[in-house]
C-alpha cells in the first residue's frame, strides 16, 4: 500500500513538473476563435497614439482579458530561443475590425507591435460573439521586464489593457538547461589556493554556441582581472584554469554565451574572504601618513586605536574615525606599536597593527636638566617639521589617567650643520617636582595608554607614552622607563 502511495506521489511530481516546463513551439503564429478569419502584421507606426471616441452602442469593457506567458522556440544545435505569448479575448462589436498588442521593454524602451485583423466576412456574421486570440511571436530575452498593451483597431479613446510582464530569469531549470543565454550557469568550479587558480569546469555543449570566462573584479561593473578565455562549445566536458594574484571578496567568475547581448552571470568564490582587505596599509616616514584603501568596495568604519598589549582591548580614539568607503588617511601620525587601525563593518571588527614588528621613528626625545634647577628640559627631535604639547597625569588603576592641562611645548628655529642627525624642532621645561613624583607621567594628548609610574612625555602627533625615572637620562622615542 504505501509503495502504491509512493508511486501515485511520484507521478503527481512528474506531472507538476511537466506542467511548470515552458512551452515548446515549432513555429510562432497566430489562432483564433473557430468560424473567425484572421491575418496578422507587424505595425511600424508606433508612434500613431490618435484616438477616436467609440459608438455610444460600444461598451468600454469591449476588451475582456489580456494574459502573458513565455514559449520556447527550439532549433536542434543553437538552444532555444524565448517568444512572448499573448492570449486575448473581446466581444466584437460592429465597429471593430480587429485588435493591436504592443510590446515595450523596460530597459531599452523597444517596442514591438503587432495587429490582428478579422475578416469582414466573419465580422458581419459573428457581432456580437466572443473573439479569441492567440499569438506568440514577440521575441523576447531572458529576465526581460515588458509593458504589453491591447488595444482595439481602430483605437477608441479610453478602451485598452495594460499588464506588465517578467521573463522568466535564469534560476529556472528550464531556461538553465536551454536557453544559450543562461548555459553559464551551469559552469562549475573549485579554487586550488596552493596555486592561486580557479578551475573551472565546463560542461558539454554539443551544437551549442562558444562562451566567454574570466575572473574580474567588481566594482559598479566587472574589471579585468586577467585574460578572457573562449571555449569552444564540443562534446567533451573541459577544465579551464584562470589564475589569481590574491583572494579577494570582490574577484568574481564571470561567464557568458558567445551571442549578441548576453546576459552574464557571476559568482564569487571568495566573497567571505575579507581578510585580506584589511592588510592594505600603507605608512610614509616622510610626511608620516597612516593610509589605507580598500581593494573592494566596502561598507564599514575605520578608526584609529590604542592597544597597550597583544589580545587586550584596542581603545578607540577620538574623532578618528572614517568611513571605509575608499581611501582613509591620517596624517603626522608616529610609528608606536600600540597604534592600531580598527575595521568595523556588518560582519565584525579586525584590529590590525602596522607598527608592531617594525618601529618607523619619527621622532626622538631626550631629558636632560633645565636652565632653572628645579626644573627638566625635554626636548623633541624630529626630520620633518612638528608641534609638540604635554600633559601631566597622574596615574591610577582606572581607564584613563587623571591629566592636567596642556603645556605647549616651544619650537626651535631650523638647525644648521650636522644633516645626519634629526634636528631638535621643540623643548618644554616642566617643574621636576611635579613631573617625577611618584605615579606621575607627562603625556602628549593624541592617544591613550596606560600609564607607568615616573616620568612620560607623548607626542601630540601620535600616541605614545615615553617615560624615565626620577633621575632622568636620554630616550628614544617609544614607551620605556629607566
């Protein structure tokens, strides 16, 4: 009984499917109603819009129904090709001689227009009847979006029907399996990332027309990202290999049949791959700007952090952020390891830290004592133009220390002499007694970190903390204390 319930399932499946299928036709034409004479035409003038007012024996609901469907024109070795069926049905009324229907496509504002003309013959001996019409040779492309309109012959004001209509698209089966403009669909693929290919596999198309692959990237339209590669349409199944320099959300497969306005398909076999968008950070030690530039379009937010340790929290910076739409640059920014980008977007957030394998110095400092004896002289060291200020803030066990207010430090007029050594370019005197009691640090105001007990001096163009104890010494610039 239930292999009987199987089987019965089973073909009721079958039946449905069959049902779904596009309709095959050998040649496109025209039907009417039985005891009805027809002829059609194709009619150029689709500019004549003049309409006259109908009879007033004439109702306005002359035109009953208009309905739309696709068929499938079929050739034994060049696939199939898509024909906009119409189906419409009126009662024929004493004044009409027949009907029009026009096509319109969307995108391209093409119009088809078509003219059905009943003989008088039969318009004098079936008034009052109902007139069917079929017909189906409005060529049409895969996911076209159409504005089909009917209207009577001759044109009365105010008596039309108007209906739009969607072609049926690719994911169809049966389009994927017939129709040249969607045979791309059917390429396979796998990524060999020890090679850095795409292989892609082709499927056997006997008879069929050549296509088009190739990898480009996707911006607003699909970039060249190496040679076009036509296959030949055989009887043989093929392995095509397209190289790639990096993996990328945005380097996309993209193929398409070797006939006039294709449509192409794409798919991306790295679209969750967004690591590698995040590694393109570029410093310049000469004018000391932090850059970055997506290689894909992105949506998101980028900011400047401050990571005091590896696996800590990155501490956001203020008024730093960015939109990650294109290209963000910070300048005078100074080369610490705790300097951080941080990339936010729907998907998450990454932290990456340019500076923390490689130091890039920027600038230097050194400590020595002032003209007054209660005081210390730090003084700035820098290869390219600077301001510097410093703040003193006392350190404690929460986020961020206690700071008092800015001290601007004083700049230097342009060094002469030894051009091997960077120039001081500014010096700040600071009361000693303040500035090395205990837990206390000097810091420059462009970032956050935690402080250290003794004495720091940080960069108004970066974010560090340099510090040194109550004896004092000379420092490169970075976080250290003597």
């Amino acid at each position: 009984m239930l292999t009987g319930q199987a089987m019965a399932f089973l073909s009721l499946t079958w039946i449905i499917y069959r049902g779904l299928a596009i309709p095959r036709i050998a040649e496109c034409g025209l039907s009417c109603s039985q005891g009805f004479t027809c002829r059609s035409h194709m009619n150029w003038n689709i500019f004549s819009n003049f309409c006259r007012q109908p009879p007033a024996s004439m109702s306005r609901s002359v035109l009953e129904t208009l309905t739309l469907s696709t068929a499938m024109k079929c050739a034994p070795h060049d696939g199939c090709s898509l024909l906009l069926r119409v189906h419409a049905s009126l009662t024929l009324h004493e004044s009409l001689r027949g009907l029009e229907a026009c096509s319109m496509t969307l995108d391209t504002q093409e119009i088809q227009c078509q003219i059905v003309r009943v003989s008088r013959a039969s318009r004098q001996l079936q008034v009052g009847q109902q007139l069917q019409v079929h017909f189906d040779c409005f060529e049409v492309s895969v996911a076209q979006s159409l504005y089909v309109t009917l209207r009577t012959v001759p044109h009365f004001c105010g008596v039309q029907l108007d209906q739009q209509y969607h072609v049926e698209d690719c994911r169809d089966e049966d389009m994927r399996r017939n129709v040249p403009d969607c045979f791309a669909r059917k390429l396979s693929y796998r990524v060999d990332r020890s090679r850095k290919v795409v292989l892609v596999q082709v499927p056997e198309a006997p008879g069929g027309p050549d296509y088009y692959v190739r990898l480009c990237f996707k911006w607003f339209i699909c970039e060249d990202s190496g040679a076009l590669v036509q296959v030949t349409a055989n009887s043989v199944s093929q392995t095509i290999s397209l190289p790639y320099s990096q993996e990328l959300p945005c380097l996309c497969l993209e193929g398409w049949s070797a006939t006039p306005d294709a449509v192409r398909t794409q798919t991306c076999p790295f679209e969750d791959d967004t690591e590698a968008l995040w590694d393109a950070i570029h410093y310049d030690p000469g004018s000391q700007a932090l850059s970055w530039e997506p290689a894909c379009p992105v949506s998101g937010h980028v900011s400047l952090c401050w990571r005091p340790g590896p696996g800590v929290h990155c501490h956001e910076l203020e008024h730093s952020g960015r939109p990650a739409h294109g290209r963000v640059q910070y300048p005078l920014v100074d080369t610490q390891p705790q300097l951080c980008l941080k990339f936010s977007t729907s998907l998450g957030s990454w932290v990456k830290c340019p500076f923390e394998q490689q130091r890039f110095p920027a600038w230097k400092m050194a400590v020595q004592p002032a003209s007054s004896p209660s005081h210390l002289r730090i003084t700035f060291f820098s290869p390219s133009p600077a301001r510097f200020q410093v703040h003193l803030c006392h350190g404690r066990k929460m986020w961020p220390p206690a700071c008092r207010p800015a001290l601007p430090a004083i700049p230097l007029p342009p060094a002469s002499g030894n051009l091997t050594a960077d120039p001081a370019v500014a010096f700040v005197d600071i009361p000693g007694d303040e500035a090395c009691a205990p837990d206390t640090c000097i810091q420059l105001p462009a970032g956050e970190q935690q402080t250290e007990a003794g004495c720091c001096v940080k960069n108004k163009q970066a974010t560090e903390l340099d510090c040194w104890g109550a004896a004092g010494g000379q420092l490169a610039s970075g976080h250290h204390k003597l």
